[in-house]
C-alpha cells in the first residue's frame, strides 16, 4: 500500500492567527523564491502572447485541483485585467 502522501504537508503555527499567518506568508515567500526568475518572466511573456493574440488558456484539474483549476481562470482574469488592453482569456476544463 502506497504511503499516503499529506505526510508532506506542511503545518503552520497554530498559536495565535497572527503566528499563523505570518508562517503561512513566509511560507509561500520561500516556494516563490525557489522559482527561478527565469521561468516567472518566460510565463509572464507567454501570457502577453496569448493576451495580444486574443487566444486562450486551458487549465484542467480532477477533485480538488479542479477547484483550484477554476480559482486560476478566475484570478488570471481579474487580476490580469489592464484598462484599454485585452482581458486574459482563461478556461476551466
């Protein structure tokens, strides 16, 4: 029997919401460091593409993920949004 994989997960400080939110924040400050700058600018790059082309981005998720499939194509559309340009066009699967 596989191992069941939440072994992995990482639990934040639970003794006040401020400890724990200032573990959740360091936290994803350390996974976004690990991204190279490279590839952060390479993706940026390919969405202006996809942008000014007027195409569209798919992303695809099963149970969970799905979810988290849906929250991108919604967080890419407004949070992507300028004034005068083209709104991302992003679809859930």
């Amino acid at each position: 029997m596989q191992k069941d994989p939440r072994f992995r997960n990482k639990t934040f400080a639970q003794e006040t919401i401020r400890a724990y939110l200032s573990d959740y924040t360091a936290t994803l400050q350390e996974c976004l460091a690990s991204v190279p700058q490279g590839v952060l600018d390479a993706a940026c790059q390919l969405m202006r593409e996809v942008r000014s082309k007027g195409a569209r981005i798919f992303s695809a998720g099963n149970g969970g993920s799905a979810a988290i499939s849906e929250h991108l194509g919604c967080d890419f559309q407004k949070g992507t949004h300028l004034p005068g340009k083209n709104s991302l066009k992003v679809q859930s699967l």
